[in-house]
C-alpha cells in the first residue's frame, strides 16, 4: 500500500505552468500508483481547469501528513477532518470521498458485525495512522490486543493475517480491501461481515499557509467546474464509487 521510492504522475502542461506538489499513499481505487485512482484524477483535473500541473508523490500517508504540515509539499489526499486538526491542514470542505468502517473475517467465520460491543474478545488487524472515525477510534485506543501494521503494503499484510487466521478480522474501507484482494489473491480467503454506520467524509488537506489556501480556493473552482462539465461525475462512474 505505501512505498518508499517516490512515483511520479503528471498531467502535461506547458513547462511555464504553475506546480502543486501532492502526496498520499496507495490505497487503490481511490488512490493508485499508475497515474489513476477516482481522488488522483479529480484533483489532476479540477487543477488543470484552472492551469496547475499536478505533481503527485507516491509516499507513506504518516509521512505525507508530516510534510505537508511542513510546508515541504502543498497537499495530501484523502484526509480526514480529525487528520487537518491533528496535522493543522488548512481545509476547503471539499469532500471528494467517504470513508466507512468495513469489517471482514476469514472466509468460513460465522462472526457478523452488529455494535462496537460485538467486537469485544475479537484480535482486530489497523493500520497504523489511519483515522477509524470517533467511536472506533476510540474503541481502540483503549482496546487490547489488536495489530496495526505499517510499513509498504499493510492491507496486504492484514488480508493474510485474516486468511491465515492470525487475527479475527481486519477493519478498512470496502471498496479497498475488495480491490486489494483481487490484486493479491485473498478474495477467496475472505468474506465481508457487515459495516458501521458511521460515515467519514475525505478531503484534500492543504498546507496551512498562503500558498496552501490559495490552492485549496483554485481546487474548489476546479471541483465545480468539473460538476458543471460533467466530468465529475464521469470519473465516479469510471471508478464505480457513489458517496
């Protein structure tokens, strides 16, 4: 999910154009690592409405919080609202995604998600920096054991230790970890046993500073001209996403 050597996806503009610089980290089909991903293309385009190349850094997501807080980048994707307070982005309120809190078991568990209390006893796979919305967040920091990986793929991680029942289920987001088990051959090995209600809106977090906001106001007319073209919604539905 996350690697360490820097891949760059451009959009082609004149050598004179203005340059934002975005990071994140694979988390496919939201974000991916060859120049697509529904988040990659919305901000690739909502930019080049309004004349701005799109510099996109494939890196750790903990670390691209850290540099855009930094100033050392100018924004980072798919962010929630408690990652721009715990990192002091600057946020437009542009929401471009949502997430929700999806639980999977290995495939011939019986186990069905019904209430945080249903949890209870279960050894739950996270990923380490990731925002699991206030109740599970808070579920979790006071919940033991659990196993949060890191590192370059750590979904990939998570789907074998659920495969291999070396936890009893993973939490992450639906439309990812089905995406992720297609690529990795876990499909069969899983099965999806129900989700939170609760719903996580996703934003492009920006650098708190001029620079910051003036791309966070350029990306909000990109947005909208992009839903007045029609072009908005023709990414959605090249991505199968609905929010």
């Amino acid at each position: 999910m996350k690697s360490r050597l820097l891949i760059l996806l451009t959009v082609s503009f004149p050598s004179s154009a203005e340059q934002i610089v975005v990071a994140s980290d694979i988390w496919c089909p939201y974000i991916c690592s060859d120049n697509s991903g529904y988040v990659v293309e919305l901000t690739q385009q909502a930019f080049a409405t309004v004349d701005v190349e799109v510099k996109f850094e494939t890196i750790p997501f903990q670390r691209a919080l850290k540099l855009t807080s930094q100033h050392k980048i100018d924004a980072v994707l798919a962010v929630t609202s408690e990652h721009m307070l715990n990192f002091e982005l600057y946020n437009n309120h542009i929401v471009i995604g949502q997430y929700t809190n999806d639980f999977y078991t290995a495939v011939d568990s019986s186990w069905q998600y019904s209430d945080l209390a249903s949890l209870d006893d279960m050894l739950i796979a996270t990923i380490l920096g990731y925002d699991y919305g206030q109740s599970l967040n808070q579920y979790l920091e006071t919940r033991h054991p659990q196993i949060r990986t890191s590192g370059e793929t750590p979904l990939k991680s998570n789907l074998y230790l659920t495969a291999k029942r070396r936890v009893d289920l993973l939490v992450g987001n639906r439309y990812v970890i089905d995406h992720t088990a297609r690529q990795f051959g876990y499909s069969d090995d899983i099965r999806y046993a129900g989700s939170e209600n609760e719903i996580t809106p996703l934003y492009v977090g920006f650098g708190n500073n001029d620079k910051g906001r003036s791309y966070a106001t350029k990306f909000a007319q990109g947005i909208e001209s992009l839903k007045q073209n029609g072009e908005y919604q023709a990414i959605l539905d090249k991505y199968q996403i609905t929010f």
